[in-house]
C-alpha cells in the first residue's frame, strides 16, 4: 500500500501538536524544492505520520472489506 505526500500531511496536520501541525501546512505550501527540504530537516516526522497514516489507511481499507 502506498501512501502519498498529501496523507502524510493530512496525518500531520490532524494528529500532530503544534509544531507538526504548523510543518504540515508549511508542507502544503510548499514548491517541490522547498517540501524535499522540509523533508530532510524533519525526517523523523515524515516516518512516524508515513507509519500512522498507513494504520489509518490500512485500517480504513480492512473495514471496508
């Protein structure tokens, strides 16, 4: 299963405190160059709001089942 940039940041800016949830909407206006770099300055919560979106989304799909 594949999750796409826009979950993560959807993930991040429902579930995230303050700081993630101002990274997300930095994200969503952010130009290609400018999300990479976002990206490799906060590492850490690309992988765990990649992980949760991917329970989300996993969950969502075994519910629809």
């Amino acid at each position: 299963m594949e999750i796409t940039e826009q979950e993560i940041i959807e993930t991040m800016r429902i579930y995230g405190g303050g700081f993630a949830s101002a990274l997300a909407v930095a994200a969503d206006h952010a130009d290609d160059d400018n999300l990479v770099r976002l990206k490799r300055a906060f590492p850490d919560y690309w992988q765990v709001f990649e992980s949760m979106a991917a329970s989300k989304k996993s969950k969502l799909e075994r519910d629809d089942a």
